[in-house]
C-alpha cells in the first residue's frame, strides 16, 4: 500500500475506535505509519480525509451487500427486487453498526461545511449511478430512466433505514414484504 492507501486505512481504524470527533491527524499519521504532513499532501485536510475514509469503507461494504440484494433480484418483477433488497438490509447494517455512527458523526460536521459538502455530493451522485447500473442489470426490462429512478429510491430509503436501525437496531420499521404492500397501494396495483 502507498501512504495514501495507508491513510485510508489509519484514518478508519482510528475513527471506529474512537469515533470521529476524537480522530486527530497526529493519530491517524501514527496509524498509518507515515508523516503528519501526508494527510494535507494527499487530502488537503483531516476532515477531508475522514469523509473519503467513510464512504469509501461504507461504500465498500454496504454497496457491496446492496448491489448483491439487487442482483439476487434478477428474474423476479421490480417490486419483489425490491423487497428482497430491503428485507436483506437490516442484517447489512447490524453487521456495520460502528462504521454508521461514525458517519453519522461525520454527517453532522459535513452539513456545516461548504467544501465537505461539495465533496459528499460528488461521491453521492457516482453512488446513485452504481445503484442504477445494479439495478439495470437485474432488471433489463427497465429503461435506464427508471432504473437511475430506483436506484435513488434505494438509495433514499436506506438511508432512512440505516438511521433507524441505529437508533433500534432490534426494531424493524418496514419490512420489504410492508414495503411491496405500501408501493402497491401507492401505484393502485
């Protein structure tokens, strides 16, 4: 690995231990084993450094699980896609509890700055991309307009998912079976 990978890594490690507020740059170089001065070479700045550090480690494991649900959608309608994605998704977020508070954390530092703002909302939009794509392949009977329509949806409700479970981790709000239920009293189908 290169300092910058290095980074990353320290800067993850640190975080989950620690949690965000209490990450310094000075422990997150002695993680990583490279200079203070790295993290301003590589990332310009701590908090920088930190929002890359999380998405890419939640990106990572939650895309992941979240782009396996869809594809085990394949061959099934949409709306069955979709409740097996969401019925799938509270073990995905038991199995990243930490690493979702520490976003959290950092969610709450982004909202108050321009620049970490700017950053998130170019990692967001390649996340409704991949989504879309994911959702595309599963479901090829869907114009790529939809597609990139659902794999926001997914991506929006997660989220609300996601905070839920950590605010109750044993208390499923909806289930992807209430879901399909909801959306088809929705559409009148």
């Amino acid at each position: 690995m290169g300092n910058r990978e290095d980074l990353l890594a320290g800067a993850r490690k640190v975080i989950l231990e620690r949690g965000v507020a209490k990450a310094t740059a000075r422990d997150i170089a002695a993680a990583a084993g490279v200079s203070l001065a790295a993290i301003g070479y590589h990332f310009g700045s701590k908090d920088r450094l930190v929002t890359e550090a999380l998405s890419e480690a939640l990106g990572t494991s939650i895309g992941d699980a979240m782009d396996e649900l869809i594809a085990a959608g394949a061959g099934k309608s949409p709306l069955e896609g979709l409740a097996l994605l969401w019925n799938g998704m509270p073990e995905v977020f038991a199995g990243n509890r930490e690493a979702m508070s520490a976003s959290l954390e950092n969610i709450v530092r982004i909202v108050r700055s321009d620049d970490a703002r700017a950053q998130l909302g170019d990692q967001l939009s390649g996340a409704f991309d991949d989504l879309g794509a994911h959702v595309r392949a599963a479901h090829p009977e869907l114009d790529a307009a939809q597609a990139a329509a659902i794999g926001r949806m997914y991506f929006v409700i997660a989220q609300g998912l996601g905070m839920l479970s950590l605010l109750d981790p044993n208390e499923v709000a909806l289930d992807g079976d209430q879901l399909a239920l909801a959306v088809r009293a929705l559409t009148g189908a």
